[in-house]
C-alpha cells in the first residue's frame, strides 16, 4: 500500500478548505442577493455586505470580470464566477457590487475610489457606463472626457 506523501495532504487540505469557502461565500451571497434585490455591495474577505462608506468614497467596476443573469443565479454559476474572478476581486479590495435592472441581476468586482474625480477618470479609462456612489446609493453616468480642455491648456 502505498502512503500519501504530506505534500499530497496539504493539497488535499487546502481543496477542501477552498470548496468550503466557495461554498460559504455563494451561500452569504445568495442572501445578499435574496434580501437586498435592488443593489447591494458585498465584502468577499468578511463575507458581509458592506454598508459602510464614507462620502469621498466611489465603487467602480472593473473590466472583463461583469456578469449578468436573468434569473436568480445557481449556486453553481456563483461558485464558478467567484471563482473564475476570485484574483481580480483580491486585488480590487475584495468587493462585489451588485445590481437589479429590468429582472437581469448585474454582478461586478468593483475598485473603491476615493475621490469623484479620481472614480470618474478610472470609469472612463474601464470604459463604464456609470460609476456608484454608496454614500448616496446614487449612480452616476460616466461622462466623456473633456480632451478639448486639456489641450488647449485651459484646465
């Protein structure tokens, strides 16, 4: 018979613990999903929803990680988009922002930004259509840049 190595443990270890967090995460998120329909902001490292912004501080999304569903997404489909995007929501603060139009559910990872100007320069640059601004719970549109001003050196 042959013994398991510890590396070969460890690994095992470490597949278990992910599935249980992925599991943990998609279950805390379906009840954010469930109680807060209209948009709401999760914590993936806390696995809360995060309530708590000050009013210098904007949510914008990042490219290529959006999804949108029309129904109220499978567990399963959940897990596999954390997962699929589990390094860019990290490396963005470990938000999630989440939002109901029309009965399609939108799900984002979303950079925190302080600052309008900043928030609205770094929409531009990802391309976005608007920008969340928790503090108020408004949205707003993305506006274009005023490359005019810049070059004629008015700014």
């Amino acid at each position: 018979m042959n013994a398991k190595k510890p590396e070969d443990n460890k690994k095992i270890l470490r597949t278990i613990a992910a599935e249980l967090f992925l599991q943990n995460t998609v279950k805390r998120f379906k009840a954010a999903i469930k109680e807060h329909p209209a948009g709401f902001t999760f914590d993936i490292i806390t696995l809360q929803l995060k309530t708590n912004f000050s009013s210098e501080i904007y949510l914008v999304g990042q490219p290529e990680h959006g999804i949108s569903f029309k129904a109220d997404p499978r567990q399963n489909d959940l897990k596999t988009w954390i997962y699929n995007n589990f390094s860019a929501i990290c490396k963005s603060g470990g938000i999630i922002g989440g939002w109901n139009s029309d009965g399609i559910l939108f799900l984002d990872v979303v950079a925190v930004i302080s600052g309008y100007e900043n928030a609205m320069l770094s929409g531009q640059v990802n391309g976005e259509e608007a920008i969340y601004h928790p503090y108020s719970s408004s949205s707003i549109k993305v506006t274009a840049p005023q490359i005019d001003t810049y070059l004629s050196g008015d700014a």
